[in-house]
C-alpha cells in the first residue's frame, strides 16, 4: 500500500499541511515516520479518513435514482449555440462540465449561479492511476 507524506495529504484533501498536522497529532488521522524520518501515512488510512471527512452538499432534486455519483454544485458557464450547449457546474472543489442540447439548457433555466446536480453514471466513468510517484 502506498504511504503519502504530509503535502501529499493536504493536497489531496484541499487542506493545508498544519491541518493535516493537527489532525495526526489528534490521533485522528494515523501517520508513522517513513525511512527519511518524515511522517507518512498509510493509503488505505488516508482513503477511510477521506471518506469520513467528504460531506457532499445535499441534493434538492427529491428525485430517487439509480446513479449513486451526484455532485451537487452550482452552474458557472454556460456556452450555447443553436444546437447544442456546454455547461460547467463547480461542485466543491470539482468542475464539471456537461454537453447538453440547448433546448434542454433553456428547460432547465441553466446560467451562471443556478444550483445544479451533476449526476454521473458510473459505466462512464474512467479511472486512471499516476505513473510512477
């Protein structure tokens, strides 16, 4: 299982390094010293630990559905022309962006600062791993 420093961390997590410090002196995040002498901490830790801190903003649709990947977040852009649109939400610290007919971008009353949910399914959804760290 890979070990990430403390920088690696705060990146990971959108936070800075005296937080994830705090949060390994709390004991709430386990950290041992790698064989540099510098803190590191377990993978799989880190992924338990991210899981538990993530707090997605809750959905307003009320809709049931299959797709569990719902990301909350608000329209930033909307670039259209007679056919078609693309639409970029940023939800939490992530952008997304969506290629919809422009007909269903006038429906929906999508512009910049509309709340939105961005719902993926997972069938579309590539998963790739960095080269070697």
């Amino acid at each position: 299982m890979p070990h990430y420093r403390i920088a690696e961390v705060a990146g990971l997590l959108g936070v800075s390094d005296d937080t994830v410090r705090r949060w390994v002196d709390g004991g709430q995040l386990p950290a041992d010293r790698d064989g540099g002498g510098r803190l590191a901490v377990d993978g799989a830790a880190l992924a338990e630990f991210a899981r538990a801190q993530a707090h997605a903003a809750p959905d307003p649709s009320g809709v049931g559905r299959s797709a569990r990947n719902r990301m909350v977040g608000l329209v930033t852009e909307v670039r259209s022309d007679r056919v078609m649109s693309q639409v970029e939400l940023q939800c939490g610290p992530h952008r997304v962006v969506s290629l919809m007919s422009t007909e269903a971008v006038q429906d929906l009353g999508l512009a910049p600062g509309v709340l939105a949910v961005a719902v993926v399914k997972s069938t579309n959804v590539v998963v790739e791993t960095p080269g070697e760290r």
